[in-house]
C-alpha cells in the first residue's frame, strides 16, 4: 500500500482527522481533511467529532487545539515544530506593563505559548484582530508578541492607545523591501498582496493585508491575472490550486518556514501508528489560557 492510502487507512482505524496549516508541503495540504489558516484550524480543531487530531502546523496551533479540547488527542508529526515568535515576550514584562496601566487588555497573537496566553485577556489571529480589538472596552492594549501586527492593527483603531512588544516572524521578516520594489517594477500591474506579519516597509507599499485564507480570497475574488505574494511561499499550493491561470510572484530571497517544512507526509504515517509526539498541557497551564482562547472565539463570532 502506498503512504497516502496507508495514512487514509489508519485515520478511519484511528478516528482521527487532519489539520494543515497553508504554509505546509503541498503533499501535506493535499491529503488533509482541512486546510486554513490559524483561526479557522482552531475553530475546526475546536468542534471535530473525532478522538484524535494530527496537526500539521507548529506548536502554539497543536497546543491551542489540546487547551480548547482537553479530552483529545492531538498529535503533531514533529513535536520539535515550533514557532520562535511564539517566545517573544514574557509572563513579567506583562505583568509589568499591568501594573502600570489601569483600564489595560493584554491582546495575544495565537501565535504564543500556552503560558503567554495565561497571562493575557484574548487571543487574536491576523484574521480577526481588527474586529477584536474594536470590540474590546478597554482604551488601552498591550499586543504581544509580534509588533508588525500590533502596529497593522494600531493604525486601524487611532482611538485605543496601544503599548508594543518587540517580538516579531523571522520569515516575514526576512523579505526585503528592495526586492519587493524591484517586482513591483517587473509587473507594474500586479496587486501586492501581504501578511500583516511583514516589515513596515512592505506593508506600507502592499495593496492589501490580510491573514493567509484572506489573501487567498482577495487572489481568487479579484479578476487580475498576477499578483506579489508577500508571505511564506507555502500558500502557493491553494493559490495556485484555485487560479490556475493566475501568475504569482515571491521575494528573490523565498520566505519559508523551516518549521512548518518539518511536518511530512512519513512522518504523519509515524504518529498515526505509534501514537508518538503527544501534545501534552500541565492542567494548571491549560486552564489560565482557555479563557483568552474561548473570548477570542467568543468575539470573532
Ligand atoms: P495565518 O493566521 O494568517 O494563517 O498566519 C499564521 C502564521 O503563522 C503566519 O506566519
Ligand atoms: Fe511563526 Fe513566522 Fe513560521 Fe508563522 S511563518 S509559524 S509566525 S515563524
């Protein structure tokens, strides 16, 4: 039997589903029963029937979907899968900038550790922090741990005072503005379509932000025939997928993640069978960060 019908088999013995986040190997996003960006994998991860999930992502994304459903098993194929910008900031700093602030909501991207979230009033993702933010009473908001996001969403809502962190994606990070300009002048007509996790200098000459499954949409939805894609090259996959006629620039320098590039199709084969790379949550950990998860779903609904 080949891997694919291999995987298939053990999924039904197993009940299990799988989740794959876009910037995965294209094998991967092929094969998965669901694939999106962060916000819709974790309301899917949320409410699936089934005992056991394989997420193909990277840590805060398995670990979200154990604390939001402690009775499953989540496994992830390489537990070592792990997101840097995720450690960018810390339970003190917040606790700090609490203390000198009154009328404060700690603002946490998805994309952190489950003790960060502990600390912190709600969750956000790039795809309804907007929204969130906006419907939040406080005036002022401490947003960890990426800046670029902070200051996307900050210049949105004038009337909230915001406090930033220093943490930010080295992916994103990694494109240069010089060699987005230089696309720009190779196709003059080409939308730039970025992730708000990008430098300041990219997004102030992309023409639209949004989280991945938005950028997908914003490609799919519009009836140009080439866009600059300012985000990890995994999107290219559905991109592509759905606009085959479509063409789709990269940075010179290709952003990629090499975490989300440990997930493989051998190594999901390995945790269906043998149960390994458990997601696992101290209960103490899991029941400070629920409530940050479960307002974030509350207020994007
Ligand atoms: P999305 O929520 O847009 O899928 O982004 C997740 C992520 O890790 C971006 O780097
Ligand atoms: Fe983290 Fe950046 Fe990878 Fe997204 S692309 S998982 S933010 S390192």
């Amino acid at each position: 039997m080949d891997i694919i019908n291999e995987i298939k088999e053990l999924k039904k013995e197993k009940d299990a589903i799988i989740l794959a986040h876009y910037y995965v190997m294209p094998e991967i996003q092929e094969i998965a029963d669901f694939v999106g960006d962060s916000f819709y994998l974790s309301k899917v991860a949320a409410k699936a029937p089934e005992k056991t999930i394989v997420f193909c992502g990277v840590s805060f994304m398995g670990e979200s979907a154990k604390i939001l459903s402690p009775e499953k098993i989540v496994l992830m194929p390489d537990i070592s899968a792990d997101c840097p910008m995720a450690h960018m900031c810390d339970a003190d700093t917040i606790e700090q900038v609490k203390k000198e602030y009154d009328d404060l909501a700690v603002v946490c991207y998805i994309n952190s550790t489950a003790e960060l979230k502990m600390h912190s009033d709600v969750c956000v993702t790039s795809s309804n922090a907007l929204q969130i933010v906006k419907a939040l009473p406080q005036k002022n908001i401490f947003f960890i741990p990426d800046k670029n996001l902070a200051h996307f969403i900050a210049e949105k809502v004038p009337e909230k005072h915001f406090i930033f962190n220093e943490g930010f994606c080295p992916t994103h990070e990694k494109m240069r503005y010089e060699e987005i300009l230089e696309l720009k002048e190779q196709h003059p007509d080409a939308p730039v379509l970025s992730h708000p996790e990008c430098a300041e200098s990219i997004r102030n000459i992309s023409d639209f932000l949004g989280s991945t499954s938005q950028i997908i949409d914003y490609a799919t939805e519009h009836s140009n025939k080439e866009f600059i894609i300012c985000t990890e090259i995994g999107v290219n996959y559905e991109l592509e997928t759905k606009n085959p006629d479509t063409k789709f620039y990269y940075a010179k320098s290709v952003p990629v993640c090499p975490n989300m590039k440990k997930n493989s199709l051998e190594k999901i084969l390995h945790v269906l069978k043998t149960g390994e790379n458990e997601v696992v949550v101290d209960e103490a950990v899991s029941k400070g960060s629920i409530s940050a998860l479960e307002m974030m779903h509350k207020l994007a609904n």
